[in-house]
C-alpha cells in the first residue's frame, strides 16, 4: 500500500478472533480499506472501507479500549474486535493513560466514519494537497487550478 492512502497507522493493537485467540500488531486505515497486520506484516484481516456497516468504541477495564468494526463479507455481517490494553507501569506516559481512559479508538472512529460518508479526513487531505503541489511545481497545473482546489479540500 502506498505511503499516501494511509491515513491512520498504529501499532500494538490486538486484532481479537475469539475469546482465546489474539494477536498484536499494526492497524492500518488507508483511504479503501481498515487492516490489522502481524509483525511480519502478514493481513490478519482486511476490511475495505465500503463494505464497513458500523464502528463502535467503548472504554474497557481501567486500561483497555475496544472497537468494534461491523462490515459485509460474503453476504453476511461480520464484526472485527480490536483493543488496546496498557499495563500500569512505570513507562506509561500520562497522556497515554488519559487517552485510554478516555477513548482510545474514538479518533479511529471519526475517521472511519468520515471515509464512509465521503468526507476526507486531514491525513488524505494533506497528502492531496502534496500531490498537487508536486504537480504545480512541475508545471502541470497552474497556481490557480492549485489555489482552488486547496480552497476546495481545506473547506474554504
């Protein structure tokens, strides 16, 4: 996947088969599909992002967070169950420890949701607008077709 479509990546999230088995790695958000990865990069699950029905996060015990990603796949409605868990130790830092009790994934879920209703979010924004200034740089399009689209991503 390229670097540009992704819009949220982070690691040690357990993907969640069932009550006995998970598995920590990486989930990543791209502009067309929410994956979680094993430390051998190795796609434990991949969900394109127009076939996700519904995200729901909920705050776990004292230092867990869930998301629940409900989605199609071969006719049937699946639900993909990832968390992040912190242990209290002395290398929790405090802003981390006020995110998971807060809601972890609750950024994760605003951008989900603005990938299904068409919204971009900031990250795909920012790599569009560095697209097109690579392409105003080069000559190909003009600084006005550069400023108006600019305006039109940032909501201007």
């Amino acid at each position: 996947m390229d670097q540009e479509n992704i819009i949220k990546k982070e690691g040690k999230i357990q993907y969640k088969k069932s009550f006995f088995s998970n598995t920590r790695g990486e989930l990543v958000l791209t502009t067309t599909e929410l994956y979680h990865q094993d430390r051998k990069s190795k796609k434990l699950v991949s969900i394109p992002v127009k076939d996700i029905i519904n995200v729901r996060t909920a705050k776990g015990a004292s230092t867990a967070s869930d998301m629940y990603v409900t989605y199609r796949a071969e006719g049937k409605e699946q639900t993909a169950h990832f968390m992040y868990f912190s242990l209290f130790n002395s290398s929790l830092a405090m802003g981390e420890l006020a995110r998971v009790q807060a809601n972890y994934f609750a950024p994760w879920q605003q951008a989900i949701e603005e990938l299904r209703s068409g919204k971009k979010s900031n990250g795909g924004n920012v790599s569009e607008l560095e697209q097109l200034a690579t392409l105003k740089d080069k000559g190909i399009i003009t600084e006005a077709e550069f400023t108006a689209k600019k305006k039109q991503l940032l909501g201007l």
